[in-house]
C-alpha cells in the first residue's frame, strides 16, 4: 500500500476536549489540503471511539475524497523509517496487534503543532 501522506490522530492524549478537537482539526487541514493537491492520504485514528471518527469526518466534509482518503482506526504508529526523508510508516492494530507497513512521502503527527 501507497500513499502521500500519513496523518495520526490521537484523541486520548489530550489534556482536555478542546486539544482532541484541535488536532482533529488539525488532521483534517491537513488531509483537505493533500487531497486538494491530488495526494492521497491515511489518517490514523488511535481512538476506536465512534465519536472521534465522526469528528473527523464532519471536519471532512467539504472535502469530496474521491477515493483519496482512507482512515484506520484503533491502530497507533509504531515505526516511521526512511534515508534523509519519511518513506515508510508501519502501524499496529491495537486490537489484533497486526502490523501494515504504508509506503509514504510525509508524515504528520496532529498532536503536536
């Protein structure tokens, strides 16, 4: 699997609502852009919760995908290698604990600004 971009967001590390909210928001100005430019784009979401995806996708929402935009869920990125750039993410599923290797051009962290 291919993408060129890799957003993780974490709802559960937030010192409050209002900083889960801001890099949900975050994630999804990033992804909006990438897609603008024709990228596709893997938003991984910690949380398994319900909510959290919903969110996202509301902040989304003005933003046609096109089959540009995948989100896994209940998953956290475990690895992010590559020489003098980002070029692959691996992410573990926190249910199964199984890994998928993504490669990729760029890598966000929505939780740090």
């Amino acid at each position: 699997r291919s993408v060129d971009l890799v957003v993780v967001v974490s709802d559960a590390t937030g010192a409050t609502a209002t900083d889960d909210d801001r890099s949900e928001r975050r994630a999804a100005a990033a992804a909006e852009a990438a897609m603008r430019r024709g990228d596709r784009v893997l938003i991984v979401l910690r949380s398994g919760d319900a909510r959290a995806c919903r969110r996202l996708r509301y902040y989304l929402r003005r933003q046609p995908s096109r089959g540009r935009l995948s989100v896994i869920s209940n998953a956290d990125v475990v690895c992010v290698d590559g020489v003098d750039r980002v070029e692959a993410v691996v992410i573990r599923s926190l249910r199964t604990g199984r890994l998928v290797a993504v490669n990729t051009a760029a890598f966000i962290d929505a939780d740090r600004p």
